[in-house]
C-alpha cells in the first residue's frame, strides 16, 4: 500500500466509507460524489497505480473485480444492467492513481459518447 493514496487509506480504515463489500483482496464502497441512485466502486487492497501499470500477475484480481461488479451490481438492485468505469492514467480522466473499477447504475444513465 501507498502511504500517500487515497484509497490505500480508505482500505486501512484510516477514512471512512459506506462498505458494500470486502474480503482479503477487494474493497467496493459507495462514491461520495455520485453521479446515479448507483455508484459505488471496487479498489483493490493491493495499491496498483492503473491498468496501465497492471500486467499478467494481476489477472486474477481484475478478474475477480469483474465478477464481483456483476454480483454487487445485481445486489444493489441493478438487474437491468449497469455500467463499468476504469479511467486509466492521467489521459484517461483517472483522478485517484490506485486502480478502481465505478459501478453506476439506475435512473437514466446517458450514453458515454455522444454520437452525431
């Protein structure tokens, strides 16, 4: 873990979060800034910059994030669906550098890209 991270201090319980899950590998809390009736996020315990920084020996935690969104989803109420954020680097719109995956959902969720 990194002293400095955000999330890294949220994993260690020195700030607090409304927890949605948690096991020895992933946190998934809610978002204090949501932008839906559903948003919460996965972390891995593991401070991991981006997945631009992940690689082969991180593919069972990303995979298990996955799942894990599907499943957290559907017990948050989102059986119609639901979407998946990761912003990677400082181009990719990523503002907290330890990898996380938002989950949002619910209400009316406006397309990604706006096509013409």
């Amino acid at each position: 873990m990194s002293g400095n991270c955000l999330f890294c201090k949220i994993v260690r319980g020195e700030i607090p979060c409304r927890k949605v899950y948690e096991d020895d590998d992933v946190l998934a809390f809610h978002d204090i800034n949501p932008v839906a009736p559903v948003h919460f996020m996965l972390v891995p315990k593991q401070h991991v910059v981006s997945l631009l920084e992940a690689d082969e020996s991180h593919a069972a935690l990303l995979g298990k994030m996955m799942l894990l969104a599907s499943r957290l989803a559907k017990e948050q109420g989102l059986e119609n669906g639901f979407r998946t954020v990761i912003n990677s680097g400082k181009g990719g719109g990523q503002e907290v550098f330890h990898l996380h995956v938002h989950v949002i959902g619910g209400g009316n969720i406006p397309p990604m890209v706006k096509r013409s």
